[in-house]
C-alpha cells in the first residue's frame, strides 16, 4: 500500500452567452457581481470581492467596518483565455500562507457571443497533509497541515 | 470542518501517540511497521491506534493478515465538498451576471 492518496480535483463548467473578453472583465472586475456574498471568512459583512489585475495581485475582500481578508493571490494573468489564482484559505477558514491550491479558469470561445468557462480548484490533498513538507521531511512536526496548525495553536496558547 | 476538535486534540497531547500519528500520516501502514520504527511494544501501538481512530484522526482497513492505518480523509473531503458547493454557486452566478444586458 504504497499508493499515495489524492483528493480529485473540483471541476465546473458554464456556457456563457458573451464573449470571452466580456466574461473575463466580469469575472476579474466585476468580481462582486457574483461571489456568494455570504461566503467569505471576515468578522463584518463582505462589501467587495476583488482579484487584482495581473499575475502576482491579490486575491482579496473589504468588509463594511473597513477590514480585509485575503483569499489568496492572482498567479497567471493572460486575457481573455486563462487565469490561475491560488487559494490559501485553509479547512479551519484562515488564510494559510503556505497552502497552495490551484483555481484555473479558462475562457474558451464558442462562436463570437457564446464563451464555454471552465473552472478547476486542484491540489485539494494539501488541506490534508502538506504533502511537499512531508516528502521533503522538512518538518518531522508538520504534515497534517490543517489539523497540527489549530492543534499547535491551542497547545501553545 | 474537523468536527472532533477537542477529542482529538487530548489524543495528540501523549507524545508517543503525537509520533504514531505522524508516522501515519507519513504514509500508511501496519501495527507492526509503526512497532519497528519507533521502538515501541506492538501492543502499546496497538493502544494508541485505538484512541487515535477513537478520535477521528486514523482509520484502519484489513488487507490480507495485517491490518493497514492511514489519515481520516473526512476532514478533506468535507472541504471538497464546501468547495465544490461554492464554486457551482458561484459559477452560476457569474453566468447570470455576464448575461446581463452588456456593458459598454
């Protein structure tokens, strides 16, 4: 049993009726016209949801007291075809500087007015186990990342 | 999204089980393995299992005579589960806000 165990991606897809060029403004900056505005991890209600425009940007929302909450950061920015953010919310809902998960999203066109958009969220075994940490034996401590995390955290406190 | 918090962190306080548990996490393996590598009484792993799967954090399979450890995915996979929710909702959202009247 040597067989590593990984999480398969989530993968979605839509057609849009638009072009590719109008969905990716929509998508990058128009972001709070559609992100569920119940889902977002900071102490006062979500007030924008914003991915900034270029590879290295964050990924991140404003609240109504004022305060901010990353999500993560922007890593490929190619208009209008595909873009790679990088999530680093983690399963006990903190932003994780050290998770890596992958959200592609690619823009494809089906005729001028009509955009297939497909989205990937990969690497999902990392909320598990930081499975580079473990193989590395970087940390003889880490490797259930989210779990050993709070559990330091609540050792320590 | 671990529902067993607090069981499972009295399961890690003992350090012995602290490094069963990662030993398992490491990869996944069989009572006698662990028993090997970490100089400890096969029944004393065996012990320790127990209260690591009685917290949530291991589960165990038979193959063939041995019985194999490994992580508890279920915490992953509920996470799986918020995101694939999520990105459905929010992908159908995104679809009716780019099939809105077209902006300029």
């Amino acid at each position: 049993m040597t067989a590593v165990q990984t999480i398969p991606p989530v993968r979605k897809q839509v057609v849009v009726d638009a072009s590719a060029e109008h969905c990716w403004r929509v998508f990058t900056e128009e972001t709070t016209r559609w992100w569920p505005a119940e889902h977002h991890i900071g102490k006062s209600p979500l007030k924008r949801a914003i991915i900034e425009n270029a590879a290295g940007g964050r990924w991140y929302a404003t609240h109504e007291d004022g305060s901010e909450t990353t999500t993560g950061t922007v890593r490929v920015w190619d208009p209008p075809k595909r873009l790679v953010l990088v999530w680093q919310i983690n399963a006990d809902w903190q932003f994780d500087p050290q998770l890596d998960t992958e959200v592609e999203i690619t823009f494809t066109p089906d005729g001028a007015s009509r955009t297939v958009v497909v989205l990937e969220h990969r690497d999902l075994d990392k909320f598990g186990t930081r499975a580079s940490d473990l193989r590395a034996g970087i940390d003889a401590e880490g490797g259930w990342g989210m779990f050993m995390a709070s559990f330091r955290k609540a050792a320590e406190g | 999204m671990i529902t067993n918090h607090a069981k499972a962190f009295s399961a890690l306080a003992d350090p012995t089980r602290r490094l069963v548990f990662e030993r398992v996490a490491r990869r996944a393996t069989s009572v006698q393995k662990l028993a090997d590598g970490l100089d400890v009484t096969r029944p004393a792993v065996s012990q320790h299992l127990k209260v690591l799967k009685d917290a949530g954090l291991v589960i165990d399979r038979q193959e063939g005579t041995r019985r194999i450890y490994r992580i508890d995915p279920r915490g992953v996979e509920a996470m799986r589960t918020y995101l694939d929710r999520f990105w459905d909702r929010s992908l159908a959202a995104f679809k009716a806000a780019a099939e809105e009247e077209p902006r300029p």
